[in-house]
C-alpha cells in the first residue's frame, strides 16, 4: 500500500469537518471474527445467506439458533483490534464522525466508539418472534440459559435482534446512515460491498460530494466507484494513517 495513498487520505481526514465510516466483517477479521465470504465463513457448510433468513429461522429455529450460538460464544472470546480502537478514537475525537456498521458482533460498541448505527442488529439483542409486543432485550449470558430462548412477556419463541436477508433495515438506523452520508469525507473498511442497501452508502456518499475512500484487502465492486482505494488489512492500514494525523 503506497504511502502517499494513505498521505492523501490522512490530509483529506485532517481538513474534514464531517466524516463517516461504514464498516463490514473485514474490520472484525483480526480480533478472530470469521468473515461472511472468507474462508471459515460458512458454518457446517451453510452460507450466512441459507441461515439469515426468516424462512430458514421459520422451518428450523433451533439450527439457526445453534448457528447464532455458535457465533455468540465465539464474538464473546474475541477482542476489539487496533482497527475498532482507531475508529473509537476518532469516533470521540473528531468533530463530527458517524460509524456505521453492518457488524453484529457489537466490537465497535466494546471499543468504546460513539456516534455508531448498527444497521443490521446486534447478536447480543433478542426480541420476540411471534411479535407480541414485547421490546428487544439484551441477553450476553453464553451459553443462553434456554435453547431455544424464549420471549419474557409471551413466552413464545424469541429470534436473534439481527435483520436478516429479505427484511428491511429498521427506518430510523437507515434514516441516519443516509443523513450520515452527507459528509466531508466517507471511509469503507472491510465490506465486500455486496450487500444492499448498506452497499449503496458509499455511492450516495459520492453523489452528495464526499471525498469517498475504500479499505479493503481485496478490491470489491465499490473500488472503481471510490476516488482512493487502499489495499490492505485494516488493522495494520487505520493506525498508519492515524499516526499521520496526530504527527
Ligand atoms: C432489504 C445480519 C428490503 C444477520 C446481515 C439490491 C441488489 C441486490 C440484492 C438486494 C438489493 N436490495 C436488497 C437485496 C437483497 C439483499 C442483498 O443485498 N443480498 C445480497 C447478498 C446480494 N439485501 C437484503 O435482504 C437487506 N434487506 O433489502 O430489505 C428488501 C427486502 C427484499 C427484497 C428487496 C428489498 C438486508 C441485508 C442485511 C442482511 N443481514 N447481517 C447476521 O449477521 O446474522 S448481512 C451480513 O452480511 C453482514 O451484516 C454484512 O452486511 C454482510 C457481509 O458483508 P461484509 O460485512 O462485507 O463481509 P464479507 O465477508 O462479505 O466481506 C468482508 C470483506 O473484508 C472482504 O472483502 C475481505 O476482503 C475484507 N477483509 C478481510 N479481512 C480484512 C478485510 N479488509 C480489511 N482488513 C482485513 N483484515
């Protein structure tokens, strides 16, 4: 990764009065998180897509539930990496800077960042399947007391707080990231920019005249659509460049 690449993001950063991030699973990949695509992103040989799905939760919940358990138990023993610190620092530290992640995994939240919009849910969150009313409620007990988990106020059965593939992102988080792309300065880190409509941020981003920037190991379908992309493990490419901003 050339550094004058990086220099020019760095000055970009420094002259932004506004800045927003989105980040994907890539950002999670060094504190031990498999990603979706990547290797070890399937579980027994199920894609994320087969099991994030209503119908799939519908015809086998306790499979998806095992799934989610699977994943709960494995976020629990993993750390915050030096990515989610710098995104934290600036999260706190610039002026205006909006975190959007697709993540649920809630790393970003343990790394203390704020100004953050979880579009997808939080595996920590649980709510009620049978839609009875009840508000979602946090559970971090691993293992979960019940399997499967049952709702609180009915009963009934309760599903992961996530929003799975086919149902829509919850209006007021995709209310703020679209407001949030009204930005100076727009970073993607770690997505493979194919899932919508997160997916579409960045090019809106753009659209409103934002400097847009990908960071990504691999280039994804957003690299041509953004005016700098940097190539390159999060984890090692975000504390270059903050240390270019502190100096
Ligand atoms: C919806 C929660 C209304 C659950 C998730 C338009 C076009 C095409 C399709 C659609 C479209 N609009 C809607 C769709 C359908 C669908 C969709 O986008 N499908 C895709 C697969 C084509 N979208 C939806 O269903 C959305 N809902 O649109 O509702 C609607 C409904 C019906 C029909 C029309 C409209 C809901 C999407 C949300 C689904 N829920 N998660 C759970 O987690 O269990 S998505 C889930 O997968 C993650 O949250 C994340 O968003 C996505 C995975 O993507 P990434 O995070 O990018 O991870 P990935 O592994 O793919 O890539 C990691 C990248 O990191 C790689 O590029 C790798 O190179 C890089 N990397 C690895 N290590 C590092 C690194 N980079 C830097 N440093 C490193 N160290």
């Amino acid at each position: 990764m050339s550094d004058d690449k990086l220099e020019v993001l760095a000055d970009r950063l420094r002259r932004a009065s506004r800045v927003t991030i989105l980040t994907g699973a890539g950002v999670s990949a060094a504190s031990g998180v498999p990603t979706f695509r990547g290797n070890g992103g399937l579980w027994r040989d199920f894609r994320a897509e087969d099991l994030a799905t209503p119908e799939a939760f519908g015809r086998n919940p306790a499979l998806v539930w095992e799934w989610y358990a699977w994943r709960r138990a494995l976020v629990a023993s993993c750390r915050p990496n030096p990515a989610h610190e710098v995104i934290a620092q600036w999260s706190r530290e610039f002026d205006r800077c909006t975190v959007i992640t697709q993540n649920v995994d809630d790393l970003h939240l343990r790394a203390g960042t704020s100004h953050l919009i979880r579009v997808h849910g939080s595996l920590w969150d649980l709510s009620c399947w049978g839609k009875c009313g009840a508000e979602p409620w946090r559970d971090e007990t691993v293992p979960l007391a019940a399997m499967p988990p049952a709702c609180p106020s009915c009963g009934g059965l309760a599903r992961p707080a996530v929003v799975w593939f086919g149902e829509s992102l919850p209006g007021p988080a995709l209310d703020a990231a679209l407001e949030a792309c009204s930005c100076d300065a727009f970073l993607t880190v770690g997505t493979s920019a194919l899932v919508y409509p997160a997916a579409g941020l960045v090019h809106e981003a753009r659209r409103r005249g934002a400097f847009t920037a990908e960071i990504n190991l691999e280039p994804t379908p957003a690299s041509g659509g953004v005016d700098l992309a940097c190539l390159g493990p999060a984890d090692q490419l975000l504390p270059n460049i903050a240390r270019r901003l502190t100096s």
